[in-house]
C-alpha cells in the first residue's frame, strides 16, 4: 500500500517558496533603485516614468533602453575590478564593441 501525501504540508512549502521568492525581487527592485541612483526622485516622479516605461510598445526604445542597462552593469563590475586593471596595466576591453557605462552619461 502506498504511503498517503501531506498535500497540506507540500501547498504550505510551495507558499513559503513564493513568499521568499517575492521578499527576493521586491529586494532585488530596491537594489536596482538605488544603485541607479533613482532613489533621489520622488516616490510619484519615479512611479510616472515606470508607468511610461511600462507603456511603451516601441521596439527600438526598449532595445535601446537594454543595451543602456546592460551597459551599467557592465560598467559596475568594470569599477570594482579597475583597481585591478592599474595594477596589472591593462586596459579592459569591452565585449561585442559596447560603450562603457560612462559613455552613456545624459538624459533618459
């Protein structure tokens, strides 16, 4: 005879996984706000530009918006490892032709 499942104990683990895995993005979001600097605008200010964001169906300015955010993230990891580069000097390159993240200083 095969032993009986604990339904209830399997639903509450799965509840608690989504739980933990909400707590872990809206974390994740406040990260990226403030690494981005967005924590300076207000709470509506940045509400506004997400909804535009959200909004907008424009292929290329969603792709040029990605190429944009990848090139931060390039670039913060280029500046933890910068003191690196002096020692070893070398200049690091940048994949595919990019633009450091500095290069792409300016209005949104």
């Amino acid at each position: 005879m095969r032993k009986p499942r604990d339904y209830d104990a399997k639903l509450k683990a799965l509840e608690d996984k989504a739980r933990e895995l909400k707590t872990r993005k809206v974390q994740q979001l406040g990260e990226l706000v403030i690494a981005t600097g967005a924590d300076a605008l207000t709470a509506d200010e940045l509400a506004g530009a997400l909804v535009v964001l959200a909004e907008t169906t424009d292929a290329g300015k969603k792709e040029a918006w990605a190429k944009r955010g990848a090139a931060f993230f390039q670039g913060r990891s280029r500046r933890t490892a910068s003191a690196l580069d002096r020692d070893n000097g070398g200049a690091q390159t940048q994949p595919g032709g990019t633009q450091p993240a500095s290069g792409t200083t300016g209005a949104a």
